[in-house]
C-alpha cells in the first residue's frame, strides 16, 4: 500500500468499529497515531493493542467531542504531544435517529454538534498547522445516506451532507498550499453493531447491496490510508463511495 512512515495522524473515535480499522491501516502503513475517543479505558486499551502489533508509540488523547472546550483542545494537545500532526482523519459519530416529526431537539443538536460542529472545530485548528507546515491531509468519514437521504436519520443525514460541503470549501481555500480534504462514504459496514441484527436483518441489508455482502472496516481503512498518503496529492474535494454498489454516485 501507499508509505505513511514519518508521518503523524489524529483519528476520532479511534477505539470504534470503523475508526479502530482505519487507526490500524495507518499505523500499518508507518504513521504515528494519536487516537481520540471520550471514553478513555476503551481507548488505552487500544493504543496498547496497537503499540504491541505496530510499534511507534502511538497515544490516546481523552475527548469529549460535545464539549467545545475540549475540542478546541485537542488539536494542540495532538501537536504537542506528537510534535505535529500531518493527516487528520474525522471519524467519531453517532446517531439518534427518529421520524422528524418526532425527532427532539435534543437529537438534533447533540448530532450536529459531535458530527458536523467538532469537526469544523477541528478541520479549522488542523488548518492553521498544515498551513504552517505547506502541506497536510483532512479525511471525514461521511456517509451513502448522506447523499441519498434516510427516512428517521433529518439529523445525521443533514450532517453528513454538510461535512461533505464543508470539506469541498476547506479544499479549495487550502489547495495551493499542498492540503488536501476530502470525504469516504461508507455504505452498510460490518460492526458490533451491525453483529446484532438477525439473518432476516441482514439478508434485508445485502439484497439492497450489487456486492451481496456488507463491507469490512479495512476497507475503509484502506481508502483512508490512500487519501491520506503523498500518491493521492492531486485528489481534493472529492468524496470516494465505499458502498459495495449499493449507490453509485459520482
Ligand atoms: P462506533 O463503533 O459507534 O464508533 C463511534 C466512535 O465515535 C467511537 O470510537 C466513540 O468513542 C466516538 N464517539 C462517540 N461519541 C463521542 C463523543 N461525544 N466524543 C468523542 N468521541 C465520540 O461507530 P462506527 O460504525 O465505527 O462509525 C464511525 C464513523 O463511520 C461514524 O462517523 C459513522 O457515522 C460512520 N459510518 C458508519 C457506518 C457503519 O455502517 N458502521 C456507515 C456509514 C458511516 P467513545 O466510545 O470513546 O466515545
């Protein structure tokens, strides 16, 4: 795959299903990571589990992304303790999912805030170092519903849309300083969650899928680990689908 060696990246919710895939694809490939997450036992377990199959002492950072003050925090922590930080990689999401018509503002608020505010938060701070250092690499994990719409999902799907508009406005404001942001959209993706569905559940899912099958978090992983490397330079403002067919979008 593509070298990552002598590079450092922060990854959000790096203990999760997708975000432990993509943390070990760049660790993998040679980077230093600081893996964040709110939830700082998971996290130090991980960080050992990856230090003993990668080496490079890679570290967690605690952070509570619904927190501003945390998340303004995170950035200069990474730098300082990893003593900068070229890729950013904004995985961390959840969601609270409801018909609107019964959708809380709670649900509203606390989805846009962790999904679409903490990483505007991050890509900005992240903007002004790579800015400093001419170079840089911004991935946020979106998602297909985000570019189809879901019924129940007003909340999350509204901000997977906008990180996606956010990032082609960042890639064009930091273009000529060798940054690059951009977005991979994953389809349906095999976790604990996905785990818990029943055989009918499931066979629901893959029918709805060209591939027949769900995806694995390495195959996000891997896509990450491309966007962030030297050889995907000229690639900015894009979005690449990880969706095994099930919406083919441009
Ligand atoms: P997951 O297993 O639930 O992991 C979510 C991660 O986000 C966890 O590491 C969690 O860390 C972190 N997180 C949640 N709330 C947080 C908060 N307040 N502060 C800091 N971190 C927080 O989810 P996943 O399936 O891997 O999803 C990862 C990304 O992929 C998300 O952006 C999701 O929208 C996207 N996605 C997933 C799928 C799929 O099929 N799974 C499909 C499309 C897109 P803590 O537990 O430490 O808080």
């Amino acid at each position: 795959m593509f070298s990552l060696e002598g590079k450092t990246a922060l990854v959000t919710g790096a203990s999760g299903g997708i975000g432990s895939s993509i943390a070990r694809a760049l660790a993998s490939q040679g980077a230093r990571l600081a893996l964040s997450g709110s939830n700082a036992d998971k996290l130090r377990a991980f960080r050992d589990e990856l230090n003993s199959e990668f080496g490079h002492d890679h570290v967690e950072i605690t952070c509570d992304l619904s927190n501003t003050t945390q998340v303004e925090e995170l950035i200069p922590a990474t730098i300082d303790t990893l003593g900068g930080m070229d890729i950013l990689v904004n995985n961390a999401g959840i969601t609270r999912d409801n018909l609107a018509m019964r959708m809380k503002d709670e649900e509203w608020d606390e989805v846009i805030r962790i999904n679409l505010e903490a990483s505007f938060r991050l890509m900005r701070a992240a903007a002004r170092t790579m800015m400093k250092a001419r170079g840089g690499r911004i991935v946020s994990i979106t998602s297909v519903v985000g570019a189809t719409g879901n019924p129940g999902q007003m909340n999350y799907t509204a901000a997977k849309a906008g990180l996606t508009g956010m990032s082609k406005s960042l890639a064009q404001e930091l273009a000529s300083r060798n940054i690059t942001v951009n977005c991979v959209a994953p389809g349906f993706i095999r976790t604990a969650m996905t785990e818990k569905l029943d055989d009918k559940q499931k066979d629901a899912i893959n029918s709805r899928i060209p591939m027949g099958r769900m995806g694995e978090g390495d195959e996000i992983g891997t896509a990450v680990a491309f966007l962030a490397s030297d050889e995907a330079a000229y690639v900015t403002g894009q979005t690449l689908h990880v969706n095994g067919g099930m919406a083919m979008l441009s």
